[in-house]
C-alpha cells in the first residue's frame, strides 16, 4: 500500500511499508494542512469481529503538545487512526494496540499552513458567538435536511449544488435515516451489519456507510458548511431500531463515530434531535452519552442537544453551545434573549418552525415571517436556522431530503448573512438586553435597529447610553430587509446624553422610514476607524 | 431555669436540671408541635470565643428518622439547639460537643399535632410549584421589604400591620441593613460584635441582632408570611463591610444563621440580592457558599439566589427554585416561560420593577403594569413578587424599609390571590406553551385565558387540544383585573375537536368582552366535580 492523499488536501494517508513494520525509514517525511486530517492506515486482525476485540489508539506528539486519538476498523483488514494537527510544525505519533501488529507503529509527519478556505474548527468565541481556530468570525447561518444523505446519489449531488448556491454554511443532518411523514424510503447503505428493515449486529459497523458519510462531510468542508451532525434521532419508530440500541450498543457506536469524524475540522455533534422524543432512554442516558462523545474526542468539537419539548441542561459543562427548538423564541427578541441569559453559551436557536406549506403548525411559515425570525433572533444576540417544507408530488421536502430551495426566504437571509459578515468580528450583543430588545451591536461601535412587524415613519436617534460619549459621530443607513436594499440615511448623528438611560442626537434628529414592515437601521460610528 | 415556651407554640424550650445533669428524670415529656421549634438549651463555657471554639449539635431520632441539627452559642453561656420535628410522636436527642459540659445531653419529646395554621415549612410541589409540608397548597403572593427590621421598632410594627392587612404571604427581606438612596438610616443592632459603621469582629456574633431577628421571623409566620432570607447583598459598599467579608468569615456567617434559624418553617434562603453586583466575590464563592447553606441546613429550606443582570445557574441541584430579576420576563408570557423550560424548577420572578414613582426605571411602575405583570407572570406558569417605590419626604420606601402600602396594586394582588386559591392545587400551566402563551390552567378542567394589555370585544371560545374530549362542558367567568369583578357568562360550552391542535365550542359559540384592557377568561369544568 501507497501514502494515500485525498482531495483538497483534506486528508493524508502515510500507509508505508517501512511504517508497518514499525521502523521510521522516511527520509521526507509526509506533510497535512494544519486542521487537515492526518491518517495512520495499518493492516490488521480481520477475523473474529475487529470492531470489538481490538482496541487501537496513536499519539500525537509535538513540542509540549501531546494528542492521542482512538483507531477504527474500517473492514478488509485495515485500521485507521485519523488525527487532526491543531498546531503546524512536525508531529511524531505512536501507536498503540492489545493487536501485536497494530501496536508500537510510529512515524513523523509535517504539519504545513493551512490552504485556502482553511481556517481551522469553529469554536466558541466572546461567549455568545463563535470563531474559526485561525481568529476569523464564523456566523452560524445554518438550514436543515435531515436524512439527505440517505436519499438517492443523483439527490445528494443537488443538494449540494444548492447548498453551494445558497447563504447557508451550516446543516443540521443525521448519521441514520429517518421515518416520518414525506420520508418513507429506505437508503441503500446502512451503519450495521445485518439486513433491513431491523436485523442488524450492533457490534458491526458497515465502512461503506461511514465511507460514504465521510465523503459527503468532505463535499461540506470544500462548500465551507458545518456539518452539525445529528447522531441520534426519533425518527425511526421501530423500523430500523436505532432509536432504541442498548446502552452499551449506542456507547460503541457513538465512539465509533467520533473516532471516524472527530478529525474532520467541519464536524459539530448534535447528540440528539428532539432527544426528549426517544421514549426508549432516559435523561440520564443523554448526561452519558455526552461524556462518552466527550471523552472519546481529543478536541472537543462543538457539541449541542436538540429539543423537542423539553429543554435539556444547556448548563452541563461538556455542551459547547445550545441547540434550540422553540418556535415561539424567534417570535420577539426579548424572549429570545432569556436564553443567552439561562445559558452564558452561543444560543443556537436550530428550529424556530420552517418555512413551507404543509399543515402541520411547524412547518408552514411564509417567508416573510422565517426571515423575520432571522432577524428577531439575530438582534437577540443569538442565530437562527432555516428549514422549508414546501409539499412535492415526489416527497422531497427540503427540510428532510435536501433537493432544491424552493421558498423565498434563502435570498433575504442571504441579505442577513451579508450584513453580518459586516458587523463585529466579536459578535452582536443586546445594548441593554432587558429594556431595548430591539438593538443588538456592539456598543459606540455598530448598531442594528430592527423594527419587526411594526412600520414606523420615523425613528427619533436614540441609543442606550453603554460606552456612548457626547460628540460621538455616526452614520445610519435603513436596510429593507424583505426587499433587500440598503439606503444611507443623509448627514451624520452626534451623540449626546439626554438620560441616565440614554443618548440621542445632539440635533434632536430623527431618520425617516419607509412605513413598511421588515425593515432595520445599521447605525455605525463614523468619527473613527 | 425552666422550660420556655414562646408564643404561638412556635418555640420550645426544655431547660431542665434533670437534662443538665445528662439524666432523663422527666416524667411527662415535654411536647411541641410538628413542624414547630423544640429547643434545648444548655449552659456551657463563656469563656475565650464561644462563637469559635465550641462545637455543638444534637441528634434527633425517632423511628427511623435521624436528624442532626447544629447548636449556637446564644451568649451568657448559654447554648441552643433549635430543631422542628418533620413528624409527630416521640423524639428522642442527644447532644455532642468538644466541650463537656455540652455533650451527651439526651432528653425526649413529644412532637404532637400541628395547631391551626401550622402547615408546615412551604416545599417544592409538581416541578413547578410549591406546597406546604401537610399537602395543602401555597402560591407565593410576595412582597419586598429588604431592611425592615433595621427601622425604628415602631416602624416594624407598623410593617407587620401592614403586611396582616396585605394579601402578601412572602417577604423578601435582609440579614443585613442596607445603604442606598432613600436608606442612608443605620440600625440600633448589628449582626456582629464590634462598633459601627466598621469595626467588627467577624469571629463574634450579637445574639441580640438574631434574637431580634427571630422574633419578627415568628411575627411573620404568626401572620402566615414566609421570609424569604437575603443573607448577603451589595447594598453597603463598604460602609459596614458586611459585603465584603473574608471567605471564612462569610462561610462561618452562613453557619451560624442556619443554625439559629432553620428550624423556623417559615424561613427560606436566599444567598443574595443581586449576586453579580457584590464585586468582591467571584461566582464560585457563591457556589461555595450555596454548598455551605445545603450543608448546614438538615431542612434543605427552600434556597435560591437572586440576579442583578447576571443570572446564576438555577440548574444548580441544591436551589430549590430560580429568584430572578427581570422586569421584561413578565411583560409577555411567551418570555416567562422560557424560564420554566429552562430551569425546571419553580420560577419566581422576584423582581419585575416596582409600582412608584422613582427616577430610576426599575421603581416607576403604574400600578396597572405591576398588576398586568403579575397576570402575565400567572399565565406563564411562574410567580411574580411586588415593590413599591413612592417617593416619600420621610423616605420610608416600602421596598426598602416598610411601613404601608401607598400603591394600588396590592388590592388588585389580592383578586389575583383569590383566583389562584380557587384553582387547582397542582399549580397553573401554560397549556399549549410556545404556541398560546396567554393560556395556562390544567388540561380539561380549568383554564386562564388573559387579554393583557389588548381590548377585544369577543372572544371565540377555543382551548388547546390537550386531554380534551368531544362533549366534555365548561362554564366560563370574565374577570375585570384591575376592577376586581367577576361576571358569569350565561351557559355552557361544549367542547369539539375543531383541528389536531384545538377544540372550540360544539355551536361555534363565542364570549363578548368588554373591550378593555386587563381582562381574563376563567373557564371552568361543568361536568364533574
């Protein structure tokens, strides 16, 4: 076998004889992209059932930093173990294995600067929000299909040429199929061993499955979206059985997934949606299953659990952020907000109900009202995800199966996702979250003014008073945010203090409004750079 | 000396030679009410600092129950220790201590049935709400009071008075005197040994601070009130200190006031006011301390701790319930309710601003808003507490110090307090939660509905699905909020399944509503009793 280099430089494979047989003969060492994928490929047992007896691990080593990520077996006698360089410079890995021939490989590789469109993981950043490794701003925009990489090639290829055309850089998805209304096909490939619907050997994994999930994680990272990964589901019902595993059969298999997926840097663990809807396990099962995902991943990627009815403990230490299903939350900012409070995380509202036309309450939003939830939870200081369910003679309804965008909601949160990537790298923050829902920014800096439903004429400039000093200078410019225009409101404002509560315009001046619903006000300072 | 016993059965105490002595030579034993204060009272060393230097507890069991409640130093040489029989029959204790004359003094009593209006301390009931120990229900109608009993004593009286003729059943009050605008008063007793404003021993306590103390705690569950216990706050800034104590001395503080007071039913403890404002603390001193309260406390009273903007974790396993300031939580149900999902605990909305008439925002509520936030507190499932700040040329504000009630929110409490006591005792819900927030009660037999600020002229009658059937009957009442009427509508509805989310009446039949704002529908069961 032959190093083995995947596209877009994404992942490395150093399969080397002289590796094998445990000597460290390579006289140019192989080289992976910092938050590339870096894999160790080793021949092993492959009789009785690899995935259960043999445990394999390799550690990472470079200057003072030492990393060590579990193997796999990925069928046909070969073993894996995939590591992600968090740092460039050259690492040195052993392995280490109960299988004799497995343990003790070591080798060396360099770890190069990242290539374009690489700018590591996302993770947390300024508490509410979030950031690339590399320092720049990542803006959740996220959509949804569920099971879309359980549908047929030919779909799968058009949901990611429309996801490539679309605003979104993240999707909520699930490793297994789904079950539900507008998604009765089964796929072609599953995770287990055995024949469906629902004879399966929990303790054997399928490659070809996971093979082809990796592959289409990799088509995202090339797109620049996040995969928010779902790793269990309701939406089963006893078809298949994955809702309702053994303990000890979702424990191996939640491992199993890490220790495949951990190294992609676009990887999020969602470890449930509507985990409350799994009638089968317990709370406590989901406190375990979270530190089994948190235990078994060496970078803690981000991790979040989705509701159905009840909230989980967003406060549990391992939960990086908080993935929100409440329709009712996006509905007003000031309620959204009470989130960011309980939770002091990134507030991720994941469902705020869909934009569609089928008849159930959650999934026929006009556009209208989904792009408004957008901006309702964006001036909330937290971010929004989009869902469509438009009825399809074919079934294919976005939200489950991918396909094309139908609605009209994904060019107006384009025009969102545009105003963001011009707002603080550090995030927007309500000014004075419980009196002033409505303005999010960062304070004597940048403000965002959203009127909602509502349709004044005018807006008489007035900020609340955080950081503001009398004579500072700004510029305002109205944005439409249906019809997607941006207009500069004449003149500058100079701010003076009018309460203990808050500034106005030195002037008195107000800024003139359409009367129009929908519509925002950017208010920048304009006095420094 | 001889047995003490205090007013209203409330304290016990069996001073007798025989106990002194380590013998158990009384004939008829003593008794005291369940849930009441059994005391035993010992004498031992005065010399050197009691306060530090002695240990002491008692034991007490009976049946299978073993409680151990520490003892205090009450000065003059004489030792308590307080303790309130969760149930009746014979109890038996003994003391231990590292001083002699303080350990093994053993004795009996008979805990016998609870007097009229002795329900016991007030416990967390079904998740969200709370009940007292003999089942009966307890909806919080609470009141802020935060120095009273650092006034004048005639100011206390007058206090006391005022609160028998209020419909307020909860006091958020203070350990320590307050320093603030409109409270620039010290008291005439301080908690510690030492001279005002700051010298203290912080090693040394005033028993008669805390025999005072107690006193107005027994006035208060003589009248049915529970204090709710802020035992630290910010409000000192340096003047006496009390704010800023060593991590010792705060700890050792806690101790000492759980040990005097726990065995009081009526007390519950409320780490702090505004936690976040005590800039001399970090978050995990109040972890710390939250600890050192549960510890101490053989009750586990109920326990919270109170935000200024920012909240503490309420998932914290040892609060009983959240206390949370925010006036804009209580301004729409829809945002209430988010905390119950969050939290999943009782939610009470311990500060919503005040009726007044202050500059500041938090104190210049009309007496309409305070009203309608307690109706949209309701209606979310959580309970809202009042203040009054009415500028005062005396400045004896009722929030800070007591005195009587100006404001005319409380006579509207007092309907609200009426319908909640006529409602089921498992508490009121949001029925149908992210989608009717305006809706609460128990499914199929009592249902609020609550127009808040909104005037409608009718109302069709529609309910959320939940475990409604075709046929079952409603009466239904308009309630006037604000002027206090209660209106049967003439008939009766017949419920009918109009959608998979709601049933309306049989005849499509609606209620005409007066057209003004503050009105609520109380829908009513006809069918069975």
């Amino acid at each position: 076998m032959h190093p083995l280099i995947r596209s877009f430089g994404f992942l490395f494979s150093p399969m080397l004889l002289a590796l094998l047989s445990g000597a460290m003969a390579v006289s140019a060492p192989p080289s992976c992209e910092q938050w590339g994928v870096f894999e160790v490929e080793l021949e092993g047992p492959a009789t009785g059932n690899p995935f259960l007896g043999v445990e394999l691990s390799a550690t990472f080593s470079h200057d003072d930093q030492s990393i060590t990520a579990a193997g796999f077996y990925d069928g046909d006698g070969v073993y894996r173990v995939r590591f992600s360089p968090p740092s460039q410079g050259k690492w040195k890995y052993r392995s280490a294995s109960n299988a004799v021939e497995l343990d003790g490989k070591s080798g060396e590789f360099e770890a190069t600067a990242p290539g374009a469109g690489n700018h590591g993981p996302v993770e947390v950043a300024h508490e509410f929000h979030f950031a690339y490794a590399d320092g720049s701003p990542y803006k959740p925009i996220g959509t949804t299909c569920y099971a879309w990489t359980s549908q047929p090639e030919s779909l799968q290829r058009q949901t990611l040429k429309t996801l490539s055309e679309s605003p979104f850089n993240k999707l909520r998805m699930c490793v297994f199929p789904k079950r539900y209304t507008w998604n009765q096909n089964d796929p072609s490939l599953y995770a287990f061993e055995g024949t469906p619907p629902n004879q399966w050997d929990f303790s054997r994994y399928n490659p070809k499955f996971f093979q082809h999930l990796e592959k289409q994680i990799v088509e995202l990272a090339k797109q620049g979206v996040q995969a928010d990964l779902i790793l269990l589901h309701p939406y089963d019902d006893g078809r298949w059985g994955f809702d309702r595993m053994s303990d000890d059969a979702d424990d191996r298999y939640l491992r199993y997934v890490v220790s495949r997926l951990a190294a992609y840097r676009n990887v999020w663990w969602s470890l449930a949606n509507e985990w409350d809807f799994m009638k089968h396990k317990q709370e406590s099962d989901w406190d375990r299953m979270i530190q089994v995902v948190s235990d078994a991943d060496p970078y803690r990627r981000l991790t979040s659990i989705h509701n159905g009815y009840i909230l989980y403990n967003h406060n549990n230490p391992l939960l990086t952020h908080a993935s929100i299903q409440n329709g009712s939350a996006a509905e007003e900012a000031g309620r959204a907000v009470l989130y960011r409070d309980a939770y002091r995380k990134p507030i991720v509202l994941d469902e705020v109900k869909y934009e569609g036309d089928i008849p159930l309450r959650w999934g026929n939003l006009s556009a209208e009202e989904m792009v408004h939830r957008f901006w309702e939870g964006t001036v909330a200081g937290c971010y929004v995800t989009h869902g469509e369910c438009y009825l399809s003679d074919d079934d294919v309804l976005w939200w489950a199966k991918g396909g094309v965008l139908k609605g009209e909601s994904p060019a107006r949160i384009a025009f969102l996702r545009d105003v963001l990537l011009g707002s603080p790298a550090s995030g927007l923050n309500p000014i004075d979250k419980w009196q002033a829902p409505n303005i999010c920014g960062k304070p004597a800096e940048y403000y965002l003014v959203y009127f909602g439903t509502s349709q004044p004429k005018t807006w008489e400039f007035s900020l609340p008073r955080h950081e503001l000093e009398d004579g500072m200078t700004f510029k305002a410019e109205v944005l439409d945010t249906w019809n997607m225009t941006t207009t500069p409101v004449d003149g500058e404002f100079h701010a003076k203090s009018h309460s203990q509560y808050e500034f106005k315009d030195a002037e008195g001046r107000s800024i003139d409004l359409p009367g129009k619903p929908y519509i925002a006000l950017r208010i920048t300072r304009a006095d420094h750079e």
